[in-house]
C-alpha cells in the first residue's frame, strides 16, 4: 500500500497540472492517511488463522508473526499523527512566488537576508492571502535572522512515506538480505530528511555528519552479514538459528571443542548488533544524536527519535529472542558435553562464557550501563532543549536494552510495554514543544511590533530558557509538558512509573541486582534535568527574555495593521494538534485506573515468543 501510494505522489508530483493544484499541506494529509490505511491493513492481517507461528511471505524474506503485525499498527499510526501535527498553513503562494533569496533581497542577491525590506513585504501583501502571510515565520542561521517560510515541502511527505516503508518492512525481515535493504532504505530517508529544510545551514553540517556515522554504521551490519554468510552460506535467521544450536554440541563431540564456524558466526552477529545500537545512539555509539537533534526542525526531529527506533528494536528483539531460544544455554548441559569430551572450559572459546547468546547478553548489558550513565550524566549539562531531549532518549535506550539483554517472559513484557510508553510520551512532548513554539511566535508578534516596526519570531524552541513563565500565559500546554516529564522521570502514578518499575523487577528477579541498582541511581539523577524544565515553567518572565530570536523589519503602520490582523485572527494550531496533546496527557495520567488493556496485550506479545 505505502509503495503504491509512493508511485502515485510522485507521479501527481512530477504533473504540472497538478502540482500547481496540489498545496504540500494537501500531500502531507494525504500521506498521513496513506500511513492509516496502511496500519488498518496491517490490523486486518490479523485476522489471519495460521499467523500465531508466523508466515513466510516473499519466499522467506519476510516473517509476519503477531508481535511484528501490532508493531507495524503501532508504528503505522505514530507516523500518521507525526504528519497531523504539521501547523495549519496554507500556502497557496508557495507555489507561486518563493524563491527565498528573491524575497529576502527583492531580487539583488548581493544584499544581507538579515531584514524583510518593505518593498517586499508589502509585494506579498499584494500576492497573497491574507490567510497566507502566517508562513511568513523566521529562521535562525549562525546568528543571523532571517524570514523563512517554514512550510510543509512536498519532498518531506515522499520521503517520510520512503523511510516509512523500510521501517514497517524492517520489522518483518527474517533474512540478511531483506535486513540489510530495509535497514538502508530506511536510512537514506533520514539523511535526506535531516538535510531537508537547508535554510537551516546547521541542518546541512548536522545532515552530512548522519550520513558519514550512518554508512558507517551500515558497513558494520554489512560486514557482519558478510561474516555469517562466509561462515555458512545462509542468510536465512532461521536457518542460522538451527545451525548455531546444533552446532555447538557436535562441534564439542566431533573436534574437541574447537568449531570455528560458530566463533565467525559470532562474531557476524556481534557486528550486526554494534551497527544497530549505533542507528539507535546508543552509548557510547551516541555522538551523532545529540547534534542531528538539535541542528534540525521540530517535526523532523519527531520522526528521527520515534520511528526508526521502534523499528530497530523490534528487530534486535527478533535476533536476539531466536539466537536465545535456539542455542544451549542451560550450563548442565554444557558441563556433561565438557566432561563427555574432556575439555577444560577455561582454554577452549567454546565453554559456556563464550556462548553466541552469552556474548550478546554481556554486549548488550555493557552498551545498556553507558547508556543509562552517559544519558544521565552528560544530560545535566545541556542548556538547549532536543539535546536535553536526545541524552533523556539515550538514557531510556539503556532501560529497554537493559529488558532485552534479560530475555525472559517478563522482560519482553517489559521491553515491549516501555517502547509503546516512551514512544507515546515523547511524542507528547515534541507536539507540545511545537504547540509552545507557535503561540509564542503568535504573542511576540502582537506584543513587539509598534507603529514603524514589526518583529517576527523564530517559533522552532532551541533553548530551556524559552520556557520562562509559560506556566502564567499557557497553563494548559504547560501542565501538560509537565506531566510529560514527569513520566520520563518515572514519578507515579504516571505511565512512565510503571514501565520503569516492570523493568527493574525483572532485572532483580533474574539476579541483575546491579543493573537495577545503576538503573534506579540514574532514573532518580535523570529527574533533575526534567525538574529544571519544571522551574523555568513557573518562573514568571516577558517574552523577549525567554530568549525568543526577534528579527526587525521596518514597516508602515497600514502594513503592521493588515499582519497584526491575520495574527489576531488566525491560528497555526490545529485542533486535531490540541485533541492529540490532551488526549495521549489523559491516557499517560489516567493509566492507572484501567491498566489491563495495554498490560494484557503486551503480556500476550511476551508470550508468543516463546510458547508459538
């Protein structure tokens, strides 16, 4: 369905005819229903008798199981509310003026874009709507403001439908090859994504620093399929799967403990799970998430910390899980082998420390202890809001590798009930932060401009000191930001609390004492960073020392009179936008008093991994 509707956009795309008919607020709905459609067929395969034990499609490409199916629903419609967020603006000028530099300069391109000349402002006057002049929103670049037209592009809704297909496609792969196709087409969507809007010219060093550490992390999940295949000449998970788990024994009986292809098969799977935990910066694999974070638009930053990680971590659960449940981990049977064959465990890379499944558990309980340290500790420091919000994402993918490095039943429960919370709560907070963004663009404007200037402000919130005194002028949005990271801090009754809490108790059960331990020392240093949030909230202030970027542009009064009343009268914030933000707010306070719809349905996913 998402591929069909990819061929038909860039089809209506590539038409004159309907281009010029065809607004890119339009395409951006459209994708958005695309993605619920594609979820409500997702949904409907349920229904399917044989899919318990999965279903091979594509001649064994694909492995269709119910955990991958809800997912993909999940995953499916947090897409499609991403793109409902969009601010409502019509920008049937877009297609017919904008040329940026032209604006800015009047056509002399040897002139700063620092100041909206009159001459052109009252030129779009002229053009436009006066629904159309509330795109008229600037941009930060190096310290020079400048008028941006923040917009959705066209390119934006193709691209997002591109990485949306290698991410619903990711979660079902059951081979090297698909696993690898999947992984890059989603990923090439992101880079372009981060480069997208270029207006930023941080977005494009932030965009060419994702590629580099991408395809550098894409040459690691390469190598370790390379590995596997020259080891075994599969590419098959279940064939691998069945292979490791027969091999270990017979390698023990018939060559006295040395079986070299199981150490290179090993060492493949190691590979791929260090370019995986790289693609979800992961510590200490996390240098490029923090910058990518900041230096790129809001919406797009949504979808770069929600949707490829979602996808990633299912697939991480799926290698891990069939490589667990294939090998011999029980060390009884390890012993008689080595008792049986006379083999000392302590010389032999085949003893039970050295167990395929074994190395993973330490890799992953390793990479889950300097994510919830560096995610805490470094978090402390930032003074910018998504590099808060990047560290605070680091911190909590030490708590999910922290359930899957466990791998019992309960873990998974665990696993799969934190990413549905966390990637519900986090949306909550970009949506919000966007929300607080557009009414104080909207405020600044009516409150600076005077009888010969007009001030436009930057709406993308950068830094925490632009959330100064919102608490008085924008009570609602704020308590709901508030509730938000109180979640994140794990405070109950919240949503965040119980997920958490499922987490440490498998860890303390299965004897991971110490883990639970760095992991509760952590959640509770964690939480002053989202404090400071908090104080800045209900610290009272003016617009103007929140630190809002103002740009300055000289006007006449008749000019300031007609934008002041397009401002006064129109509204960038949907209401489907403040629907979603109350609503996931309710659900994150309200989950405590009917758990059971969520906790049952991730109870029978944990389940079918096992029993199916």
């Amino acid at each position: 369905m998402i591929f069909l509707s990819i061929l038909i956009l860039i089809v209506a795309i590539a038409l004159p005819s309907l281009k010029n008919e065809i607004s890119s607020l339009l395409i951006t709905r459209i994708t958005a229903i695309i993605f619920i459609y594609s979820g409500a067929l997702a949904l409907n395969a349920l229904y399917i008798q044989s899919i318990g034990s999965g279903i091979g499609i594509y001649s064994g490409l694909f492995h269709v199981t119910i955990i991958s199916q809800l997912l993909d629903v999940f995953l499916l419609f947090l897409a499609a509310l991403i793109l409902i967020a969009w601010p409502l603006i019509t920008a049937s000028y877009h297609n017919k003026v904008l040329n940026l530099k032209t604006l800015l300069t009047d056509g002399n391109t040897s002139l700063s874009p620092a100041l909206f000349s009159l001459n052109t402002l009252e030129k779009v006057m002229a053009s436009s709507s006066s629904s159309n002049l509330t795109t008229l929103a600037p941009l930060n670049k190096n310290k020079n403001n400048y008028i941006g037209l923040y917009v959705p592009r066209t390119e934006y809704c193709l691209i997002v439908l591109f990485s949306g297909l290698g991410s619903s496609l990711l979660l079902s792969c059951s081979d090297l090859l698909s696993m690898y196709l999947s992984i890059e087409l989603q990923s090439f969507g992101l880079y372009l994504l981060a480069t997208l809007y270029r207006d930023y010219e941080s977005a494009t060093a932030s965009g060419l620093k994702y590629f580099l550490l991408g395809a550098l992390s894409s040459c690691f999940i390469l190598l370790g399929a390379g590995l596997i295949y020259t080891f075994t000449g599969l590419t098959n998970f279940e064939s691998i799967y069945s292979l490791i788990s027969s091999s270990v024994p017979l390698g023990l009986l018939l060559t006295n403990g040395s079986y070299p292809i199981i150490n290179g098969v090993s060492l493949g799977i190691i590979f791929i799970f260090i370019g995986f935990l790289f693609k979800i910066a992961a510590a200490p694999l996390h240098s490029w998430s923090p910058d990518v974070y900041d230096e790129t638009p809001t919406q797009v930053t949504i979808w770069l910390t929600i949707i490829p990680k979602i996808a990633i971590l299912v697939l991480l659960l799926e290698l891990y899980s069939g490589l667990s449940i294939n090998s011999i981990t029980d060390l009884n049977v390890y012993e008689s082998l080595l008792t049986l064959t006379h083999i000392n465990p302590s010389s032999h890379l085949i003893g039970i420390g050295y167990n395929t499944s074994y190395l993973l558990k330490m890799l992953l309980l390793i990479i889950s202890l300097f994510s919830l340290i560096i995610g805490t500790i470094v978090g402390l420091a930032q003074t910018r809001i998504k590099r808060l919000l990047a560290y605070s994402t680091i911190s909590h993918i030490g708590f999910i590798l922290l359930a899957l490095a466990i791998n019992t039943e309960q873990s998974i429960e665990a696993f799969i009930f934190y990413i549905i919370q966390y990637s519900i709560t986090n949306l909550n907070v970009f949506l919000i932060i966007l929300a607080l963004g557009f009414i104080l663009n909207k405020a600044g404007i009516k409150m600076y401009s005077n009888s010969k200037n007009i001030y436009f402000f930057d709406f993308d919130i950068k830094y925490l000191t632009n959330f100064k005194g919102l608490f008085v002028s924008n009570m609602i949005l704020s308590l709901s930001l508030v509730i938000c990271f109180f979640s994140m801090a794990g405070i109950p009754p919240l949503l965040g609390f119980f997920s958490k809490q499922f987490v440490l108790l498998s860890a303390i059960q299965n004897g991971y004492v110490f883990m639970a331990f760095a992991a509760i020392l952590t959640s509770v240093i964690s939480a002053s960073y989202y404090l400071r949030v908090v104080v800045l909230l209900v610290n009272s202030s003016d617009t103007n020392a929140a630190g809002i970027t103002i740009i300055h542009s000289h006007s006449t009064s008749m000019t300031k009179t007609k934008l002041l009343s397009v401002f006064n009268s129109e509204s960038i914030l949907t209401n489907f936008h403040s629907f979603l933000i109350s609503t996931i707010t309710l659900s994150i306070v309200l989950f405590i008093l009917k758990p059971t719809i969520l906790l049952n349905s991730t109870q029978l996913l944990s389940l079918s991994m096992f029993y199916s």
